[in-house]
C-alpha cells in the first residue's frame, strides 16, 4: 500500500472558486432527505448532459443503447486508443451526468483512450440491484469484445464506489481490468465514521444528511451497509491495481483512511493519492488543481496501457 500527498497549497483562483461554492450554497443539493428528493428529481427531470460541443468537436463522439439506457463513447479523432476507460459517474446515485464530467472525458481520449459514460438509471426510481448486473454485464462484454486492450475502470463518488463494486463482482481471472481508479469514492454508504461530521464543515459540496438518505434509497431493499452498498464491507483479495484519489475537504475522506487500512491487512494492491487542499471531485472542475489532476489521471491510463 502506498500513500502519496501533494501538499501544495491551493492557487488564489480555486481559493476564490471555493468561497464561491459556499457563498452559492453548493450542499444544499444534499441537506435533508426532502431536499436531496426534490433536487435529484428536478435534476432527473432535466436528464443527463449530453457531451458538450467541445467534446464533440474534440473526440469522436457515438451513443447506443444498453439494457435500457444510454452509453456515450468518445474516442480519439486521430490517433488509435491504447486503453479503454468505462467511467461511471457521481451524484450520489442520485444525480445525472453534467457538463463538468466531459473535461474529464477529453482528457482521458487524449491519453489516447477510449472513454465509455453509461448513463445509468438513479435512485429511487432504481436500485443498485437493478443496476449493478447491468454495468457488470457491459464491462464484461468490453473486455471479451477487445481483451487485448487495457480496461480501466474509473469513476468518481458514488460511481467510484460502483466501480470497486463492479471490479468485486468480476473476478474473473482470464479477463481482469487492468486497474480501478477511484476519484474521492463513497465507499461506505453509511457514514458511519466519526470524523465524517468534524469534516462537514470544511466540506463545501457534501452533507451527510441528505447523502445517506441516497444510500438508502439505492440500496433498499438491502441495508447501505450491504458490500455493493458499501464496498469497504467486501473483499479486496484478488482485485486488480487500485488507485485512488482524495482531498481533505470531503466528508468521503474517512472511507479512503478505512479503505488503506483494509488493503493493508488483505495484501491489496492499492495507492492512495491525497491532495489536502481540495474538495470533492475537484478534477472535472475548471480549475488549475483540476487540469493538473486530470493530466496525472491521463498518464496513468498510458501506463496501465504499457506506452
């Protein structure tokens, strides 16, 4: 297990970008469960972003269907890809896609990669036993389709947890991804560990309310603590390379600390990057600390893709 931190401070511009987020009043998407329904069925109502025009101009851009929702996949315009990224997205299971998911998307197409966005379907209209077959079932047919290209998993909070998830569901030796990157990962539905509320103050995005009113709802009828829930409560043995990435102003930090400790006594192949002066998910935002991040996260899929 290996631990790394960038302790550079934050630059003035996301300094002022975060008091925005406060001033703005960003956790209120996730104060209450009233208030976390009424904000996740408006934004359902507006759907998922589609990609950008940027996007589209950037990267070759197609859709199909798969068991009932939509799959985005970019791809480079010129260079073949070395690697293939399947990127399950945040929002608390609760969420749809947004625009800022898609600076991601062209970073990873410039590794050069494949970048695959399922748009699954949300909670509490779905279930996490509605969806995980489906998105293990799809990975699967990745990898069986193209097994000599390299599979990343990567997603960020909820879809991070669902990629470890995925990746315990797998297990299938003769066709593993070659890695699980996880982006500031909700790992334990439940939110149980103390220190989550002594970092709700610092945390201008989350709230722990309405954020375990969301586990719920995905997991019913099983507990948030179940592992597909929570994958702290799963096995780590046998899975491939894990990769995570975290700040400390995020209420999800305790899980990854948790997370270390599990890999630890299970012999896991896991590195943790910490970035202390960020908040949750700061790489799709349009920040320096962002860009940065996102150029770290493209190398690391052109070495899991041995270029």
């Amino acid at each position: 297990m290996r631990w790394d931190v960038d302790d550079r401070p934050a630059t003035a511009y996301t300094r002022a970008y975060i008091a925005a987020m406060w001033l703005n009043r960003d956790k209120q998407a996730f104060e209450g469960a009233r208030r976390t329904l009424a904000t996740a069925r408006k934004k359902q109502r507006a759907g998922d972003r589609a990609p950008t025009l940027l996007t589209r101009l950037a990267t070759r851009v197609t859709s199909s269907a798969a068991d009932g929702f939509t799959v985005w996949t970019a791809r480079p315009r010129r260079r073949p890809p070395v690697a293939r990224v399947i990127y399950l997205h945040g929002g608390g299971y609760v969420h749809p896609l947004t625009a800022d998911y898609w600076r991601l998307v062209r970073a990873l197409v410039a590794a050069p990669a494949e970048v695959i966005v399922p748009a699954y379907p949300l909670a509490p209209a779905a279930t996490v036993d509605d969806v995980l077959p489906r998105l293990v079932d799809l990975v699967a047919d990745a990898i069986r389709r193209d097994p000599g290209r390299a599979t990343i998993l990567m997603g960020d909070s909820a879809g991070g947890a669902l990629a470890l998830v995925v990746a315990q569901e797998l297990r299938d030796p003769s066709q593993p991804p070659a890695a699980v990157v996880a982006l500031c990962p909700w790992l334990d539905a439940t939110l149980g560990d103390e220190a989550v509320r002594d970092l709700e103050a610092a945390d201008p995005m989350l709230a722990e309310t309405g954020l375990r009113a969301a586990g719920r709802w995905w997991a019913r009828p099983r507990s948030p603590e179940d592992r597909r829930v929570s994958p702290l409560n799963g096995d780590l043995r046998g899975l491939p390379p894990l990769e995570v990435y975290v700040g400390d102003r995020d209420i999800l930090r305790p899980g990854v600390d948790a997370l270390a400790r599990l890999a630890d006594r299970e012999g896991a192949d896991l590195r943790v990057r910490e970035v202390p002066a960020m908040f949750h998910v700061w790489m799709t935002r349009a920040i320096p600390e962002g860009r940065r991040t996102r150029l770290e996260l493209a190398e690391l899929v052109r070495s899991y893709a041995g270029s």
